[in-house]
C-alpha cells in the first residue's frame, strides 16, 4: 500500500498542528511521500505565509518595508522550529531568498518559498528526504504545465526514496526559473506525486471534514458527501466548491486513483472519498451536491431566421476568440442566442458588442449583468425523471425567476442562472427540495 498526502496550509500554519501532521504521517508507514502547503492562518486575522511573500515581492524596491514584511516571515518559521524542539536554522535560505526576490522579475519565485520552507522545516521534523519540486515539475517555455516531463522526472526522483517531503504549489522551467500553479495549487503537486509514483490513495488532509452538499457560507450546516466520482468533483469545483484546485483531478485521473478529502484536525472521520466513477446502482441519491457562482453576465443576441443562416455561432465566437474571452453556456433559441460569460472575462463589453455586430448584423443585441449561476451537481439524475422539475418548483415556490438553464446532454448537471440578488436564497430552495 502506498499513499501520498497533501497537506493544506492550516495544517502547516504552526507547531501544535505540525505536531498532528506528525503523528498522521508516522501513524502509518504507507504514508510515504508527503506534500506540503506554505503555513496558512492560525486564526482569522492572520496572514497567510504566502500572501506575505506576494506583498514582500511587491515592496522589493522599498528596502524598510520589504524587511519589516520579511520578517514576519522569519519569524514565523523560526517560531515554528524553535516550538517544534528542532536545532536547525534557515538563516542561510533567508538570505538567499531575499537576494533573489529582489533580482526577481515575477512573483513566482517569492510566492512559491513558503512551500519550499515549510517542506525543509517538515522534512527535518519527520526525519524524511526532502525533494524540491524545482527539479520535478516542469513547465515549458511558455509557463504551461508539461505533464509527461513532470511524471518522468517525479518518478525517477522518487524511486530512491522511501519516505519523502515534498513542497507543493511550485516547479520550474526549461530555463529553471521558478513557476506556480494558481492560488491553491498544493493540490495539483499532490496529484502529481499521487499519480507519478501510482500511489493506491491520494489523501487530501485539510481544515475540514471534505466536500459538503452546499457551501457553509450560503446554507446552514450542510450535510457532508461520503462518495463522488471525479466528474462530479470537477463540475463542483470549477463551480465554487473550494475543498480541492478544480484541476488536481488530471493527474490521478489516468490512474484511476482515488483521493480521500480528510480533516487534519478531526482524523478519525472518514471525510470525501473521490472515486473514478461511483456506483450508481448502489446509491439512492439524485444529487450530489450543489454549487455556485456569482458574477456573470448574459450577452443576449437576436436575430430574425438566425436558425438558417450557417455560420452564424462560429461568427460571434471568433470575436470572443478574438478578444481571449472563454464562455460558460451558450443556450440558443430559433431567432435568438444567448452567451454567458463570467464579468471576470469581459474586459471592454461596449467593443465586444460593436465587434459582434459588425460581424453578425443582429436586429438587437444586449448584455445583462448581475447574474449568477448555480450548478446541481450528480450522475444520480441520469434517466431520472424530475429533476429538473424540482429544481424549477422549488424556485418557483420561492419567487425566484430562472434567467437561463442548462443541462448537458451527460446528465451530469443542470445550471440555472438566478439575479445574483436571489443566489443565496435559491441554493437555499434547491438544498431544501434535495437534502431536508
Ligand atoms: N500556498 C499557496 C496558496 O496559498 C498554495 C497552496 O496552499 O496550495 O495559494
């Protein structure tokens, strides 16, 4: 049996959690290859490790502030091993790592020294061999992500090493600069290493007790999801779902490892078990979860006999290609097309509309912003008749208006666009009519 464990920056963030990391490592000996996120926060006003090594690079040419905020680094880390009872110092990495964060034209290499540290400080606490991702995880020369090259290099790394510390959320280029995944992206490090090294479990250790049926921010206690498979994982977290980087999911994947989301502060609960596919006979549920996104808007096309005239989508596309746009869902109508797209992604909505309509000649066209889109998530529905249905009443019978819906030919999910005024009220009507 062989597990590699991931884990977040709350169960990083000081001694008395390290400690817990520890004692569920050393607790089995298939744990062997750990990887680790920057110290997170130890309570609600704390910074996080890495977002201090953001603001150090930002404040590299204003020396003063530069070392008042790379102090608090230091410190940080130095509390963190004096606490642990271990004898070691980082003066020499401090030094360096403020060298090069001032030569540093990106913020890459600052922000991913918080994995880097807290691996070396975990490696020697455990009494494991610490690998930098630097060497393992490569990226091209135009900072994309070179899965192939990435599992050779960790594979042979790892093939001498029985037990190993890993940082997370960093590797480097062909030039060997430093580059990161985006924010949260320990995850993916861990998958890597789960599927590279064809682990038989990746575990996910965090701050919660794994995925829950709706996000605790918007319902009240929601209940927790035992099993779900890795499309449903992938639909709810590019949705919202905040547990695990909606891409950690590629690299075990192909190996068809499963992962276990578990709580570092409550180890014995079993968490989220993520599996290749979920056995739906076997399970009575219709959904698995539900989640959601505020923020979006809806360019709205008219166009008499649009239905006839050939070409017409790839038209409207090509100015969205044009302009690096990516869209969510595009419902269409006989003389109407409708374009959802995060306002994340809209940069200049007046240009795009004058672009479109030079190219289409639309009798109108609009956009409607204030939108938000909630996704119910689960195989559960496949040949199931009503669900869609009770997604609609249940809005209904709380006055909520549907703006748009969408549901893929998978059976997968079914998307419903509200007012974002009503987001939090229609999860509430969608989460009732499912779970109470
Ligand atoms: N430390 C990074 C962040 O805060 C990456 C991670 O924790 O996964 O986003």
């Amino acid at each position: 049996m062989l597990k590699v464990c991931k884990f977040g920056g709350t169960s990083m963030a000081d001694a008395a959690s390290i400690r817990i990391v520890e004692d569920i490592v050393h607790g089995d000996k298939s744990r062997k290859y750990v990887v680790v996120s920057a110290p997170g926060k130890r309570f609600k006003e704390d910074e996080k490790v890495t977002d201090l090594l953001y603001k150090a690079y930002e404040l590299r040419r204003d020396e003063k502030a530069f070392s008042e905020v790379f102090k608090k680094i230091e410190e940080r880390f130095d509390g963190i091993i004096s606490d642990l009872g271990l004898s070691f110092s980082l003066k020499k990495e401090y030094g360096e790592i403020r060298d090069e964060i001032k030569k540093s034209t990106s913020a890459d290499y600052a922000a991913s020294r918080g994995e880097y540290l807290a691996a070396v400080v975990l490696a020697e606490y455990l009494g494991f061999s610490f690998v930098d991702t630097r060497d393992i995880v490569k990226f091209d020369e135009r900072n994309i992500f070179d899965m192939p090259l990435t599992e050779k290099r960790t594979a042979a790394a790892l093939a001498g090493k029985v037990y190993a510390v890993i940082p997370g959320f960093y590797g480097s280029n062909l030039k060997g600069d430093v580059v990161t995944f985006s924010r949260g992206g320990s995850d993916i490090t861990g998958s890597i290493v789960a599927g590279a090294v064809d682990a038989d479990l990746y575990e996910n250790w965090t701050d919660v007790d794994g995925f829950l049926t709706a996000d605790p921010r918007v319902v009240k206690n929601p209940k927790l999801i035992d099993k779900l498979s890795y499309k449903e994982l992938r639909e709810l977290s590019y949705m919202g779902a905040s547990v695990l980087h909606h891409e950690a999911i590629f690299p075990v994947k192909r190996a068809g490892i499963p992962i276990n989301v578990k709580n570092t502060f409550d180890k014995k609960k079993n968490g989220t078990l993520i599996m290749p596919y979920v056995d739906l006979p076997k399970s009575d549920k219709t959904i698995t979860g539900i989640a959601g996104k505020r923020g979006y808007s809806v360019i709205n096309i008219e166009k008499s006999m649009l239905n006839n005239e050939i070409g017409f989508v790839r038209k409207v596309l090509s100015v969205l290609e044009k302009h690096a746009i990516s869209f969510e869902h595009m419902p269409t109508g006989i003389d109407t097309l409708s374009i959802v797209v995060a306002d994340s992604e809209m940069k200049s909505p007046s240009d795009l509309l004058c672009e479109i309509s030079s190219e289409v000649r639309p009798d109108a066209i609009n956009i409607v912003s204030g939108l938000s889109l909630i996704a119910v998530v689960g195989h559960g529905m496949l040949k199931r008749k009503g669900t869609a249905a009770k997604v609609c009443s249940a809005l209904a019978d709380n006055e909520i208006n549907i703006r748009m819906i969408d549901q893929g030919g998978s059976e997968l999910n079914i998307i419903v666009a509200v007012d974002t005024n009503d987001y939090e009220k229609g999860i509430n009507a969608i989460y009732n009519a499912f779970f109470e």
